[in-house]
C-alpha cells in the first residue's frame, strides 16, 4: 500500500473529479494516432503548419494538460491541506477544456469555419481560467511549505502566461491585425509552456510522489530548494534573452539556461541516492515509465542543448517534441497513473470495507502487472517508431506511429477500467 503519513486524505475529492480527466486524455492520443494515419505525408513539413500546429495542440493540451489538471484537482488537497474551492465547477473546467481543443483543432488543423476559433478560444479561456483561480486560491492560502507546493505555484504562474500568450497567438491567427516577431513569441511560448508549466509541475510533484509510491527516502528539502531557484531563473532569463536578443544569439540562451542545469544536476545527482535507497526493490511497470521518462529528458536536453550547432534545424525541433512530449512526459504520466488510479479506486471504494469483510483486494490488485509491463513495452516501442518516422519523413513510420499512439491510448483505457470493474464486495 501507499503510506499516508503527511497526507490530509480527508481533503480528497470524489472519485469522478479525476477520474473524468484520466479518461478523457486517452481519447486525445487516440485522435493523434488518427491524424498521423490520415495525413502521413504532411505532419512533418514544416512546425508551423496549421496542421502540425494542430496536433501539437491536441498532445500538449488533449492529454498532457488534461491529465495534469486532473492530477492537480486530486493532489492539491491532500498535499495542502486544504480543499479545492468551487469544486463543483471542475465539470465545467473538463468540458470546456475537451470543447476548447476540439474547436483548436477543426479550425487550425481542418480550417474550419472562424466561429470554430471563437469556440476554441472560449473554451480554453474558460477552462483554463476557471482552474487557475480554483488551484491558485488553494495554493496560496495552503499552510504547508514542502517544495511541491512551491513548484506548483510556478508552474500555475507559467500556466497563466501561457494562456495569456495562446490567446494572442489566436487573436493574430484570426484577425491578423497584432505586429508581432512570431518566431521569438512562439519560442517564448514554448519554454513557458513546456518548462514552465509542464516540466516544473513534474519536478515538483516528483518531490513527494517518487518518496511516497516507492518508499525512497525524503528527498532533502535544502537540495529542492535549490533545485526550484536554479529552474525558476532560467524560466525567467530565457525568455528574457529570447526577447531581447532572439533565437539567434545560442551563447545568451546556454547561459540563461545555466541555473536550471546546475538545479537539474543537484536534482538528478541526490535522485540517483535516493532511488538506490528505495525500500522496494520490486521493478514494477511505474518505476519503469519514470527510468524511461527521465532518460527521455535527458535526450531532449542534451538536443535543446546541441540544437545551435545542428545543420537540420527542422528535423531537430520535431525530434525534440518527440523526445519531450511522448517518451519523457507521456512516460512519466503513465508511471503516475499506474499507482494514481488504483489507489483512488481502491481508496474510494475498498477502504471503507476494512474490518467489515472477510477479505478485500489489495491496491495492486485492480490493475494486473501485466497489462503496465505490455504497455511499457508498446509505448517506447511508439515513441521509438516516432523518432523513427521524424528522422525520416516516411509516410509508412508515420502510419506505424499512428496505429502505436492508437493501442497506446487503448491501454491507456483498459488500466482505468480495470480498476473500476473490480467487484466491490457486499457488507
């Protein structure tokens, strides 16, 4: 089982308010899957094709985003301490989000009617603004001071600039009337979104979550501490240097990347101690998904990193979308969810049993070790046929790619429904 020591699980929303972002989110890859059977020939032309801008969407904000927030709506209260304000409005942040890149997709990537692009922006305005007042009050008023909470409030902040860019972005895409350096703000947009938001919300929640599903040791709140300085300046100099001096000066980039490195490497040095001190040494499908998602992070780094010095500039930036979003983010969400979403079923619906019957399942029960190891496999299988399929612009490694998203996404469901069809016992 999971310890709770530190936990307040009293605070934890109903099953259904994460539960309908988990599930949700599969159907997103899926529709990525479709895309690149669809159209094998034209998702690697170029980044900024409506098309590939499209996709992009429907991977960082379908089931990236998706899953975060219902992560978020889950672990806030029972990392903080206190519980989510206006509760009942995370259906409406679900719907609008799942409305908002639906309407993103059909009017970029299908060049739907312009009241698709209105619909999408509402959509995603509403979503995303909704959540952000609901987790930032929670946030700041939380009386708990432990670095995870810390992380996510950066990342909500990055989160708010994100959508204040998306929504100019949008406005541009529309009416075409803001003077803007569209390469630099996409540039800008990019590592706010993706660092900012995404890779700090990891971070953080890698703190408390590594120690409590794998029984390591604390990770030391000095290392962290210094760990979320070093992130945060970077977030803060690198789109600085990219705004003033552009995406053409690499040496300003490597030096205002510099304290999130020296962060990365505190982090990863003590990581690597307090995994090697980890009380179970079972190999499990999760821990699998966090070696692979963090050894992913490290290529996508050393790439960004090397990206100046490369002659294919185009191959190097879908590489590293691969290499970001699918096998280090998309790695690390799967690892969380196989303890995540068995853990709440079993919470929500087995704890309350205790003592009362003769005999109930335990957590690891409602979802077979089987099932994560096949979908382990398959999904860096995936992830490898994508690299594959950028490297070489082949229509049949994308159509690979595609049907590996799809059953991706299928395992993806049949993990979440395991754990709900197991049978509850009578009283």
């Amino acid at each position: 089982m999971i310890p709770t020591r530190g936990l307040h699980i009293d605070q934890a929303p109903p099953l259904h308010i994460p539960l309908r972002f988990f599930m949700t989110a599969p159907l997103f890859m899926l529709w990525a899957g479709i895309v690149l059977l669809a159209w094998p020939g034209e998702i690697w032309i170029a980044p900024l094709t409506p098309l590939t801008v499209a996709t992009f969407h429907l991977v960082v904000l379908g089931w990236i985003t998706m899953t975060m927030f219902g992560a978020m709506y889950q672990m806030i209260p029972v990392l903080a301490g206190l519980p989510m304000p206006g509760l009942v409005l995370a259906p409406w942040v679900h719907g609008s989000l799942v409305v908002g890149v639906v309407s993103l997709f059909v009017a970029i990537g299908l060049d739907g009617h312009r009241w698709f692009l209105l619909l999408a922006s509402a959509g995603l305005g509403l979503a995303l603004g909704l959540f952000i007042l609901q987790t930032g009050y929670a946030l700041w008023r939380s009386p708990v001071r432990h670095p995870t909470i810390a992380a996510k409030r950066i990342a909500l902040v990055s989160l708010t600039l994100t959508l204040v860019l998306g929504g100019l972005f949008l406005g541009e895409y529309a009416h075409g009337f803001f003077a803007i350096d569209r390469a630099t703000l996409v540039a800008i947009h990019l590592v706010i979104a993706l660092f900012g938001w995404v890779a700090t919300l990891i971070l953080g929640v890698s703190l408390q979550v590594l120690p409590m599903f794998y029984v390591m040791p604390i990770y030391p709140v000095a290392v962290a501490q210094r760990l979320l300085i070093g992130w945060s300046a970077s977030l803060l100099l690198l789109p600085l240097a990219l705004w003033w001096l552009g995406p053409e000066q690499p040496i300003w980039l490597w030096l205002a990347a510099l304290p999130g490195v020296v962060g990365l490497t505190l982090y990863g040095r003590r990581l690597r101690i307090v995994w090697s001190q980890r009380k179970r040494k079972i190999n499990d499908p999760s821990l699998k998904f966090w070696r692979a998602g963090l050894l992913y992070a490290v290529l996508a780094l050393s790439l960004l990193a090397c990206w100046p010095l490369l002659p294919d500039h185009l191959m190097s930036r879908f590489l590293f979308g691969v290499l970001f979003t699918i096998g280090f983010v998309t790695s690390i969400i799967l690892a969380m969810l196989y303890k995540i979403v068995p853990f709440l079923v079993w919470f929500h619906r087995f704890s309350r049993l205790v003592g009362l019957v003769d005999t109930i399942p335990m957590m690891d029960d409602l979802v077979a070790e089987r099932l994560g190891h096949w979908h382990y496999y398959w999904h860096q299988g995936t992830t490898i046929i994508l690299i594959l399929a950028v490297v070489t612009t082949h229509p049949f490694a994308t159509i690979a790619a595609g049907v590996g998203l799809i059953i991706d996404a299928l395992l993806w469901i049949g993990m979440v429904y395991s754990a709900l069809r197991y049978p509850v016992p009578a009283t």
